[in-house]
C-alpha cells in the first residue's frame, strides 16, 4: 500500500516539475520569475472590471507566496519595459488585437493564450459601466466573491493558472490551508485553449445566506451579525462559534475565498441548471389550496380515500400523479408561465402514495434485485416508471405555453429506482438524485449496494433527462474522522461520465482538520470531476511534505474504520430507530468511542516528528492542525457521556438532573469552548454546523454554559442550511 502511494505521488511530483520548470527551450517564452526575480510585469485594462482586479490580486499574491517576487502590475496604456513577459488578465485592447473576444464567450468561459512572451487570461466579465450606480435584482453579479457571479472567466482563468502552473492547492480555508510550492523559477508553456466549466451548477452545500449573516461577511464586506437567520441565540453564538465580531468575519470572508477559489457557483441570472425544491410548481400547500375542491387530485390510499389521514401542513401531500386534470392545473394556473417549473418532492411512500389504478398501472414492472438492505426504503412500490410518466406530461403540456420552459423534481425515496420501461424524456427536464443508504444512513455502502445505486443512475440516465447530484451524506459530517473518500469520490466520477449536468449537495459545512481529504476531494471534483481519487488524495497529501505518506496512513486509518466498525443500529439495539444515522451526535459517540482514537493520535505523533525534520515550518503547523482537529472530535463528542436521554435509543439529551453529573457535563462544556474560543483554533471545524447540531439535539444547552439562560431542543431536521 504504501509504495503504490509513494508511487503515485512520485508521479505527481514529476508530472508538476515537467510543468513547472521542464526544459528551457519549451518554457523559456513565457517566464513569470527567473532565479529569484520577477520577469513579468501584469497588465489590466485602463478601467478593469471587479472580477479582473480581484484576478489580479489572486495571481500577484499566489506568485510571490512561491517564489518571493511580486510581480508588478501596470495598466496598458502604462507598461513599464525591461520585463520578458507581459501577463494580459482581462478584457483589454491588446486581447482584442490578438482576436479574443470576450463578448464571444458564454459565461465562466475563458481563453488562456500565449502569443510570443506573453500571456493572455481572458473571460466574459461585466464592464464597470454596466452596473455603476445601480443593483440588479440578483445578487451583485460583478462582485468576485458572490457565488451567484457567473461572469467570471478571467478570475477561473487566473485559478487554473494557479492550479496547472504553480501548483497551488487550496486544501482548508485561510491562510495554513493555502499550499504554494516554493521555487525560485516560474514559468508557463505555450498555451491557446478555451475551457469551459464542466458543470454548470456547482454547489456542495453547507454555506449560505443563515452561515454569512451570523460572520457578519457579505460577499467580502462587514455587514452586522444578525442572529434570527442563523437560528443560534446570542449567547449559544458567543460560547461556542465565534468568541469575537472579528473572528466571525475573519472566518466568513475566508469561506467565501475558499468556495470562490473552488469555483461554487449557484447561478440566479441564467438557469442553465434547474435543481429541485421541494415546492410543486411553486405552491407551498397543494392540499391547502385545491384539497378540498379537487380531492381527487390527490393520492389515494390504500383505503380508497384521498388525501393524508392526519394533515400537516406544507408541500408533503402526496398527488395522483395521472391525473390529467392535475396537469392543467400545475400548466394552467399553478404555475407562472415562466421558464421555471419545479414539480416538487414525491414523498410517497406509506400511506402517501396513490393506489388508484391508473397510478399503479403507470408503475409498470418491479424491480426484484433490491440489496436487502434497501428494501424497506423503496416499498411498497417504487415509482420511477410512473413519475416519469408524469414529469413528461406536464413538459408536454407546459412547453406548448412557453417552449422554453425547463422541469425539475427529486429522484427521491420511492421514485428514485429508475424506470424499467422505456420511457423517452429530454434534457429540458431534470432528475435531482438523492441517494441514501442502508448503514448508518449513508456510506460506507456495501458493494452490491453501492453498484444498485450505480445502475439508477445509470437507468435514469437512458431516459435522456438531465440529471444533479443532490446526495444528503454531508449531513453525516459533525466533528469525527468520517472520511470514505473513495467510495463516494468514485460515485461522484461515475455520475460525470454517465450525464452529471450540476450538483447541489445538502450538506452541514465540514470540519475541515477531522474530514481533510474528504472535504478536499468534493470541492475539487465540483469543479474537475473527471480527476482520479487517488491523485487528489496526494494532493493534499504532500502539503504535509515530509509527513505525506504518515498523514496518508492517518487517514486510511479512519477510512478503514468507517468501513469496518460496528453499524450504530447494533451498537443502540435500535433497527430502526433515529440512531441509525449518523446525522445525530449521539450516533457520533457511539460510532466513534473514545477508544478508537489512541493509534489515529500515534500515527499524527510520528508524522509531526516527520514535519518537524523540515525547515519549513508549515508543515509541522499543518500536521498540529490535524491533531486540533482529533482533539475537538474528542471534546465534542464527549459531552453526550453526561447528557440524560429518554431511553438507549434516544437521539436528543438534556442536561442531567443529577447534580454530580451535571457538573461534569458543565466542565465537559467548559473544555469544549475553551479549544473553540482559541484563535488558533479558528478553521480547525466549521463550528456554525457543529454548535447547530448541538442546539437542536441538547435540550436546555445553555443550562451547560456559565449562566442561567435555557432554551429547549428544536426537531432534530431543522436548522438545515
């Protein structure tokens, strides 16, 4: 194992070395620093845009991390001489002479250039003139750090320059998670590609509107915290995210350069995805607004009546589904006409589903090979055959009002088993593919599970619909080790060969110094999803540098853990209680006992010796950021020892009521916002996702803190960002 390791990343090195220094005569024309000094000079447009400036700034200071030299940076009109290389970043005259065109390219494409010595970094951006003194109605797209910006080729430019050519990789946000090769000698091949982003809608989750307003950063800039979006009180915020103002910021602002540099985007001013939402065609409460008119347009149950036993309020009323005057509704009148038409969730199992016999006839053959695992989750009936029947309908019916009209819905719970007759859709419409899985509620999977899993998409994909990749197993990510890399990286690569069009995870942020290369193999499939697993593995791997191959044992130490530990559903006695998931902390603890951690730690104290021998000091840093990182796992996970729960299989606590031990669940408290409060400590986990689990799942949990402030424990699902 470990020489195929050491194989693979001697591989890389030299692949890397070949790029970034090869032979004189291939790379000689195009030289940012030569021997310790800068050779190029930067030159932007008289009037750059945003995105063009902020490019600029990424390459400036990514070059002088490697090799010391800051490159100046001049307009056109201005170019200083005696430099080899001018570097064009951005819509200029001079790209315009040499035939690129911005205005040519779709947006988040971009042309990289070489003409003689220099080099041209182009893409479609938003011209200054375009938005003074106005603001559109989506969210400021020429700001460079506003993921909904899909006007930023030139930026995406300058970022796979960083990538190819100076080998940089953004493994965590700030800045020990920034790994730049140091060098004295830089240097670009002869280039003249246009690349164009592989998915159109990158999303991995975990971060939105709630996570910036409780950092008090907006797109880069202070903004005051508001508590109530982000669903923590002042004080839960204050003990247990982030101790100071400025420590939230500092982190907002590095999370939203970490995901700009990983390329999420998550587009409003031009839908060339759909992702689903869990609304049909924009109606929040189907039963609530025809039930009673039109019951029969709503599933019927086993019992021949229509409609839920007991109502609840929302979208989760299952419909019948073949009906055709539920179609003319949805075209007619339910929906706006525009070119957005999301026919919601099918959450149709149990006594939700429609048991008319036009439904069932739509259903066609059952499949019989489900892993036994699964079977429950997929029956009575599973219903990919008759949603697409459905979903077809209705783009019949819809396209005919608005020919550009684009339909979405989840490939989810019963309708996720892809249809067993040939059933012919279009890429207009679109299938968000939720998985689940058996164990512990997501992966690992076995392998006859994961290879079901592989031939729905798979049979979802020969419909010809497009498709998202809209999995829920980042909601596993609290603050252990669960690192299964390969499996779900291999997933990932299969669905981008097989129609992947765009990704749209439902995910808690990660903790960054427990999950490592899990985290950095999902931010760099997002936007390059036909690399290697392997591959992106050593990339973060060597960031340690001499402590590479110790950190690559420290994590296939988890992930072997992760595959071959006890399910939680033997360890609770509980087959099908909440527990099961590891989406709840006590599952954590059960999952990840204090016992199984002494090797993880041995294994990190070899590889800080390792990192030490290195007269860099970074890669010492970096391997005690992982050690922080087990450590917070182990305080984190600790508390649930104090906590009182309602039986064994219980998923929410309380604080106890026995006075011994509420006070050493007070001290467990302590310990815990003490390591969170340290500024050293800041990146070490994303503690909005980590202190939002805890609210919902410890009742009373400022009864823990020094105070007397309580609160009780909301539904263990909400607070999903």
């Amino acid at each position: 194992m470990m020489n195929r390791l050491r194989h693979v990343a001697l591989q890389i090195m030299l692949s890397t070395l070949l790029l970034i220094i090869g032979t004189e005569t291939v790379f000689s024309q195009v030289t940012l620093v030569r021997d310790g000094k800068a050779r190029a000079v930067v030159v932007t447009a008289v009037k750059p845009s945003d995105v063009a400036t902020y490019a600029v700034e990424e390459l400036v200071s990514h070059v002088k991390k490697a090799t010391g030299q800051q490159l100046p940076v001049a307009m056109e009109t201005n170019i200083p001489t005696g430099y080899d290389t001018r570097v064009f970043v951005g819509v200029t005259d001079a790209a315009r002479k040499q035939g690129i065109d911005a205005d040519k390219l779709e947006i988040e494409h971009y042309v990289l250039r070489t003409v003689g010595n220099d080099l041209y970094i182009v893409g479609k951006e938003l011209n200054p003139d375009q938005y003074h003194g106005s603001r559109p109605l989506y969210s400021e797209p020429w700001n460079p750090l506003a993921t909904e910006n899909v006007h930023t080729g030139t930026l995406l430019g300058v970022y796979e320059v960083l990538e190819n050519f100076v080998g940089v990789r953004w493994l965590w946000p700030g800045d020990l998670g920034t790994y730049v090769p140091q060098r004295s000698t830089l240097a670009v091949p002869q280039i003249d590609t246009t690349v164009k982003p592989r998915l159109l809608y990158r999303d991995i989750g975990g971060w939105n509107l709630p996570q910036i307003w409780l950092t008090g950063s907006y797109i880069g800039r202070k903004v005051p915290r508001n508590y109530r979006v982000g669903g923590m009180s002042e004080e839960i915020v204050s003990k247990l995210v982030f101790p100071t103002a400025e420590a939230a910021f500092t982190y907002g602002r590095a999370m939203q350069v970490y995901h700009r540099r990983h390329r999420r985007v998550t587009q409003i001013e031009d839908a060339r995805v759909l992702p689903a939402t869990h609304l049909v065609a924009g109606v929040s409460d189907m039963w609530a607004k025809y039930g009673q008119e039109h019951p029969e347009w709503f599933a019927m149950r086993a019992d021949g009546e229509r409609g839920l036993k007991t109502l609840r309020a929302g979208a989760w009323t299952a419909l019948c589904v073949s009906n055709p005057q539920l179609h003319r509704c949805l075209v007619d009148e339910a929906w706006d006409g525009g070119d957005e038409l999301r026919l919601g969730e099918a959450d149709a199992g149990d006594e939700g589903m429609c048991h008319c016999p036009q439904c069932l006839a739509w259903d066609g053959p059952q499949q019989q090979d489900f892993p036994e695992d699964l079977r429950l989750k997929y029956t009575p009936r599973a219903m990919g055959d008759r949603y697409a029947r459905y979903w077809k309908a209705v783009y019949d019916l819809a396209v005919q009002r608005n020919p550009h009209v684009k339909i979405s819905a989840y490939l989810y719970h019963n309708t996720l088993p892809a249809p067993l007759m040939d059933i012919e859709l279009n890429k207009n419409i679109t299938g968000e593919f939720v998985i689940y899985g058996s164990r512990d509620g997501w992966y690992p999977m076995s392998q006859q599970e994961d290879q079901w899993y592989r031939d729905q998409w798979l049979g979802w994909e020969k419909t010809g619909m497009s498709l998202v990749y809209g999995p829920n197993y980042l909601l596993n990510m609290y603050a252990t080790p669960n690192v299964t890399t390969r499996q779900t990286g291999e997933f990932f690569r299969l669905a981008y060969q097989h129609g992947l069009v765009g990704t749209n995870f439902r995910s808690y942020t990660f903790s960054w110094a427990a999950h490592g290369p899990m985290a950095y193999m999902h931010y760099r499939l997002n936007w390059k999803p036909e690399l290697e697993i392997e591959p992106i593995r050593q990339e973060y791997f060597s960031a340690f540098g001499p402590a590479a191959a110790d950190v690559a044992q420290y994590f296939d130490y988890w992930e072997n853990y992760a595959a071959t530990r006890p399910t939680i559903r033997d360890i609770s006695n509980d087959p099908r209680g909440a527990l099961t998931r590891l989406k709840r902390i006590r599952g954590h603890y059960l999952a990840y006992p204090p016992q199984v951690y002494p090797p993880a730690e041995a294994i990190l104290a070899k590889a800080l010796e390792a990192a030490k021998k290195d007269p860099l000091p970074e890669f010492a840093q970096r391997v005690e950021f992982l050690q922080a990182g087990l450590k917070h796992s182990l305080l984190s996970t600790n508390l649930q020892e104090f906590l009182d729960f309602e039986s064994p299989s219980s998923e929410i606590g309380s604080a106890p009521k026995d006075p011994d031990k509420l006070k050493q669940a007070k001290q467990a408290m302590r310990a815990l916002i003490r390591f969170r409060q340290d500024p050293k400590n800041l990146f070490v986990s994303d503690y909005i996702s980590n202190a939002t689990v805890e609210k919902n799942q410890i009742t009373n949990i400022e009864s823990l803190f020094d105070g007397k402030r309580t609160s009780k424990a909301t539904d263990p699902d909400d607070g999903k960002f």
